[in-house]
C-alpha cells in the first residue's frame, strides 16, 4: 500500500493511506492533508504551514 508520508519540522513522520480511487496524484492529496491539519502563516520569515494543534510545523511530504 502506497503511503503519503507528512515530515514535521519536529522530525516526526505522519503516514496517511494514498488514495489510488480519486483522481489526484500524490502532490494534491498531500497537499489536501496538510490543509487539513494545518494553517498557514505569513509572510515574513516565520511563515510557515503551522499544526493545528500547537505541536509544530510542517516541513514537507513525499510519497512511499
């Protein structure tokens, strides 16, 4: 099973299941996800995608 892997700035990993029945690559569902569970701030050099539950930052995703 093909995974989207969600990398925090923490170094924590997050895997969430690709789904291979919508029509969307790996870069939109990934993209979908951090929407979901984080919020964006910005400009300025602090922006950044920021956990919605305080925990962190999200520094990036790729598919296994």
């Amino acid at each position: 099973m093909k995974t989207i892997v969600i990398i925090l700035t923490t170094g924590t990993l997050l895997n969430f299941p690709l789904n291979s029945k919508i029509d969307a690559g790996c870069f939109e569902q990934g993209q979908a996800i951090i929407e979901e569970i984080a919020h964006y701030e910005g400009p300025g050099p602090e922006q950044g995608w920021y956990l919605n539950n305080g925990k962190g930052t999200v520094a990036g995703f790729y598919c296994d």
